[in-house]
C-alpha cells in the first residue's frame, strides 16, 4: 500500500533490500537461539514484500515494453535455480555459516542493480481507498483468493519439509539443493514460453490444469523411497508453480484496480507464501512428527485435489462468462 500510495517501486525495494541484507547476514552469523528467531523474523519482515513488488515492477514493465511477463520472469527462475544448487554444495562443505556471505554479497549486487535501474511506469488512475474496498469485497475476488489459499497450502507445505523428508530417506543436503535445482530450473522454459501457452480468460481452467499435476507431484512423493528420486520428481514442477502463479497473477490484474496492482500483487503472495506458509508450518508439522511423511503427502495430494475441482467450479462461473464476454465485444 505504500508503494502504490507513493506511486513508486524501486524507493520502496531499496529500503527493504537494505534491511533484509542486514538482518539475513546477521541471522547466518549467530548461533544463539534467541538472536536467530529475532532475525529470522526481521528478515522475513522485508524480505517477503520484495518478492510482489518484484513482480508487480515485472507485469508493469512487461506491459509498456509490449513483452511477456514471463519471458521477465524466467531470469528470476534461473537465479533461483542457480543459488539453489550453489547453497547446497556451500552447506555441505563450510557449513550453514557460509551462507551469510552469500546472502550479504546478493544483497549488495542487489541493492546496485535497484539504485541504478528505473521506476515502474504509474497508473494515471488516482489511488482511492473506495476502489480497494470494492475489489476486496467482491465475490470473484474472495472465491479467487480462496482458491489461491486452497492451492497453496500444500505448495508450501512440500517447500517446507522436502528437506526433512529426504533426510529421512537418507539424502544429504546437496541432494536438497539438487532438487530444487532441478524444481526452478524446469521453470525457465515454461515463463519463457508463457506468451505461448497462457491465454486470456483461460487462467482458471490453466491453474487447474496445475493444481492436477500438484496431486500427481505430491501423490507420487508419498509412494517413493529413494531420495534421490524424490529429488527428481521435482522436476514436474514444470507444470506447477509457474503455469499456477503466472495464470493467478494474470487473472488477478485484470480483476484488481490498475491503481492497487501492487497491493493487489501482495495480497496473492500474502496468501500463497505467507498465511499458507505459517498454516503449512504449524499444521505439517504436526502431521509430520504424528504420521511421518508420507501422510503429509497423501494429505497434501488430497487437498490439491479439492483445489484443482474449485478451480473448475470457478472456471464454469466466471472463465466462460468472460469469454463470452470477449466474443461479444468482439
């Protein structure tokens, strides 16, 4: 709300950069109990808004270039992917330590490259609190939301515990960072082959497409008892995280506001990587410890399955109306 307030992305990106790099060194360079929950929670507090300003700075980009988002988006998934495997090898031979280096120097390529690149294009449109209310009070807008909270739970519970469970099976953490390599790797070609496959008014029916392939993903996961096939069964996140959350994204901007996008933006990830997160952390692990790892993914698969026939449900309520919709204008 600040940042579309002030109308701008970039001051707002500096400020919480800074202080995530500062709190994020200082959370890899403690070993007290009480210092690291004080800066796990720091950190989190200005890193989790960096990633949908990110991506509101990319739609908004992506629309005045006249480009896709996702081939913008690619290059986010390649530096994960990279990193992933990068801090795995890092923790294995110097230990968890290392990576305060490593978060610190990203921080500070970070922080050069958001000081020297330009603002976001602004919407002309006069921010008003009245045009948030009416968004956030619409039907579309909270069975939308809903999906994205039924969906993402289990996405986040995986991210949560796929660590645990390969080391139950016997995995190392390089291994955890391979498969995670593997998972944000497999990205990069399905956002840069977005402008292909994503079409308008179809983002429903696309994001159940993905929530199909989480229940065969986590179903699978459940059965398998090599750890290093679990590493590679990430490797459908091909069809997942980035065919789910470039169809919401979408579908959220052309619901909300053109003036609350950014808001708009951090309310999607607030469901999909924050409240999910701290359900999906309190309630898996509570089911791990219970019933070990193979429930939570039984469980999760279900739930998956719930969010791919909500995502139909919405999809023959407010995907073909649209299309109609078009067809007429048209």
């Amino acid at each position: 709300m600040i940042s579309d307030r002030t109308r701008t992305i970039r001051k707002v990106l500096l400020i919480l950069v800074l202080c995530s790099t500062v709190t994020g060194y200082l959370l890899y360079s403690t070993d007290r109990y009480a210092l690291i929950l004080l800066f796990v929670m720091l950190t989190y507090f200005f890193l989790m808004p960096v990633d949908p300003l990110t991506e509101s700075l990319n739609f908004r980009v992506a629309e005045q270039a006249g480009i896709s988002y996702g081939s913008l988006r690619t290059f986010g998934a390649l530096g994960y992917a990279v990193m992933s495997l990068a801090a795995g090898y890092l923790m294995t031979e110097f230990g968890s330590r290392s990576l305060g280096y490593t978060f610190a120097g990203l921080g500070v390529v970070s922080l050069i490259i958001t000081f020297l690149m330009p603002d976001a294009p602004v919407s002309g449109k006069p921010v008003t609190m009245k045009s948030l209310k009416n968004f956030l009070s619409n039907k579309e807008t909270l069975l939308f939301l809903i999906l994205v909270f039924i969906s993402s739970v289990p996405a986040r519970m995986n991210d949560t515990f796929l660590g645990l469970y390969i080391k139950d099976l016997g995995g190392k953490p390089d291994l955890l960072g391979l498969a995670w390599f593997l998972a944000a790797g497999s990205e990069i070609l399905v956002f840069s082959l977005s402008f292909w496959w994503l079409r308008k008014n179809k983002e429903l029916a696309i994001i159940s497409f993905a929530g199909a392939f989480y229940f065969l993903r986590f179903f699978i996961s459940a059965w398998i008892q090599d750890p290093n096939w679990l590493a590679y069964i990430q490797l459908l996140q091909l069809l997942t995280f980035p065919v789910f959350y470039t169809a919401a994204i979408q579908y959220l901007y052309s619901i909300v506001p053109v003036e609350w996008r950014a808001t708009g933006q951090t309310v999607l990830a607030l469901l999909f990587f924050g409240v999910s997160g701290i359900l999906s952390s309190f309630a898996g692990g509570a089911l791990y410890q219970a019933f070990g790892g193979r429930t939570m993914y039984l469980t999760i698969s279900g739930m998956s399955f719930i969010g791919m026939l909500f995502g139909i449900m919405l999809y023959r309520m407010y995907g073909r109306r649209k299309t109609g919709e078009g067809t007429e204008s048209a």
